[in-house]
C-alpha cells in the first residue's frame, strides 16, 4: 500500500514559559543545535535532521499541557489533504504566508492535534 501523507520532516510544538530561557535550556540537553525564530514568542530548535522543537510562549504552560501539536512537514500540502479527506478525515483550512509556508490543522480520532506543513520556497 502506498502511503498517503509523505513526512518530510517533524515538528513537536511545546508550550513554555518564556522561549529564551527554554531554548537555552534545550541547547544544553541537545548541544548546539540550530535555532531559528519564526515569529514572535516562538523558537524552534532542529533536534537531529529534519526533526524540530517548536517552543513556544505560554504564561501557564501546565494548563497548555493537553494542547500539543504534532506537526509533519509534507512535499505536496494540497495532495496530502485530498488523501486524508479520502478517507473521511475532516481537515482545516489550508493557511499561507506566502513565499514562506502552508499548514492546516486536523485531529486524529482521540481528540489529539495535528497539523500538516509545507515549506513554499
């Protein structure tokens, strides 16, 4: 069987209290690693190739706890949410910051969320 959503890459968005102090934090558990800063109050840390920790800002990340995000880097965004709605699986509106990315929201069947991500450059 073929698969249906080709990862590219990983995504695992956390919540914390401020991002800097985090992302120190995390650089000392995984060593210099590379950081970007994609919008305010996020950081993303690239873990090993192709993996990435999304930290971002919350005031009381405990109660953010049950809101992590999976998110998978896909080739093709448009592709991939014809096959998941092949198979009845309600997808969000695709979002894009041209030039920069594409992403839509979905949940798997016990409530936990997920999203789909495509890099447009």
């Amino acid at each position: 069987m073929t698969s249906l959503v080709v990862v590219t890459d990983v995504t695992v968005s956390i919540p914390v209290q401020g991002v800097s102090d985090a992302a120190r934090w995390y650089k000392r558990l995984f060593g210099e690693v590379h950081q970007i800063e994609p919008a305010t109050d996020i950081i993303e840390l690239e873990i090993t190739k192709g993996v990435w920790l999304q930290l971002t800002q919350e005031e009381n990340p405990q109660e953010e706890s049950n809101k992590h995000v999976l998110r998978l880097g896909v080739t093709d965004i448009e592709k991939t949410v014809t096959n998941l709605k092949a198979l009845g699986i309600q997808v969000g509106t695709i979002n894009r910051i041209e030039h920069l990315i594409a992403w839509c929201n979905f949940q798997d069947p016990y409530g936990n969320r997920l999203s789909l991500y495509q890099y447009l450059s």
